[in-house]
C-alpha cells in the first residue's frame, strides 16, 4: 500500500469558471497567451496583459493552482509550485442573455449578451514528478531503518526483564 502511494502520477488540478460575463472570442486571446507556459511565468503574463479579461483567467489560473497544493496535501506528497505548468485551458460558449432593445415606431431589437466557462489546468512538470517521487522514496527508506532500530531496543528492552523483589516478611 505504502509503495501504491509513492508511485503517483503527477499532480494535476483543475479550476473552472462559468458563466462570465465576456464573450468567449475576447477571452481566448488572453488563454491563448498561457497555454503551455510555466504557472509562475502565466501570472505575470495576465498581470500585466491590458485585457479585461485577464483579470477572471488570472483568477482561475490562481484557483487551480491552489487546487493541486490541496490534491497534494491531501495526497500527503511535497509539491513545489515553482513546478506547475498550464497543461490545458480552454473557454467554452456558455448560455446567452436574450435581451430587448427599444427601436422606433414602437419594434423592438432583440440581442444577445454572449457568456463563457474558462477551465485551466495545471500539472506537476514529469522530471519534478520523478524528483518527487525519489524523494518519497528515499524518506520512506531512512525512516524504515529508523524504525527498525527502534524495533531492535525495544526488543532488547524487554528480553532484561526485571529482578523479582522479594518480600520482606519479618
């Protein structure tokens, strides 16, 4: 059981947003700037990108970043951020509004204010994976003899049992 956990695969997350407010051709020109790039380096990307829509993929982007420190804390691994790359990230048609206009003689134009859902994904680069991993391996190994030294006094221990006392019956 112990070696199943060791030999995990990298670790992946995964943040989604939906229903924002932009159109999604506008936001696809800022996902298309990160795509691929390393966490840390896809924040200072959107930072300084003079696009609104920089501000709600950086959000996610931070979501899922914050979703692999969890997925492996709760998986009990060390995971360094500065490892993280965008993996996938994709924006998605989501619902439209349908809305009125007011137009002469009493019509009406009807137009439609477009919605996205924004998914990013990040995952744990595979050389930094292995490191890992090796690394896991390595603490389990040391803290193996640990315990068996352990073993071996408290085996010592107990083989010295204690001198009987004897009963002082005057």
């Amino acid at each position: 059981m112990a070696n199943e956990t060791l030999q995990t695969p990298a670790i992946e997350a995964v943040a989604k947003a939906k229903h924002v407010r932009m159109s999604p051709q506008k936001i696809r020109l800022v996902v298309d700037l990160i795509r691929g790039k390393r966490a840390e380096d896809a924040l200072q990307i959107l930072r300084f990108t003079m696009k609104r829509a920089s501000r709600d993929v950086e959000k996610v982007l931070r979501s899922a970043i914050a979703n692999a420190e969890r997925k492996a804390e709760d998986a009990g691994a060390s995971l360094d951020v500065d490892h993280l790359f965008v993996s996938n990230c994709y924006v998605n048609e989501g619902s439209r509004w349908k809305r009125l206009r007011p137009a002469p003689m009493g019509r009406a134009f009807r137009y439609q204010r477009r919605t996205a859902h924004i998914v990013v994904g990040v995952a744990e680069h595979h050389v930094a994976a292995k490191e890992r991993v090796a690394a896991a391996v390595a603490e389990a190994e040391s803290q193996k003899g640990v315990t068996g030294a352990v073993k071996k006094a408290r085996q010592a221990l107990a083989g010295k049992k204690k001198p009987a006392r004897k009963s002082s019956k005057k």
